[in-house]
C-alpha cells in the first residue's frame, strides 16, 4: 500500500484506511506508539501497563519458581 501524507494545520498527516484500522484492531481511541529505526516509522499500539505489571509479575514467580533451571 502507498500512501501520501495530507495537510492537516500546520502538520502532516497519514490516513490509515478504514479496513487496515479493522485487521490491526485499532480504533480511533487506541493510543498508538511511533518509533523509528532511523528510516523506517514503526507503528504500533501502545502497550498497557497494567498488562506489563501483570506480565512482568508472573514472569518473577516462574523465575523464582524455576530458577535452578
């Protein structure tokens, strides 16, 4: 898919069509994280932290259940 950025005030910004917002499970309230390898935009909905805390918790116990392993 080739896309052109639009105006949009003083900005520019990329339209992401309704059917890629739909296979990736995005909506207009998803907050989303934008980073870069230094020639590539990667764009990718933001992790919740509370999904963090809890993986980040269970991962601790397995460890220091496993930790001999």
């Amino acid at each position: 898919m080739i896309k052109k950025l639009v105006a949009h005030g003083n900005s520019a910004a990329l339209v992401l069509d309704k059917p890629l917002l739909e296979i990736l499970k995005i909506t207009m309230d998803t907050p989303l994280e934008i980073t870069t390898d230094g020639r590539n935009l990667i764009i990718s909905p933001a992790d919740n932290p509370q999904r963090e805390k809890k993986i980040k918790k269970a991962l601790t116990k397995i460890n220091k259940i496993h930790k001999k392993v």
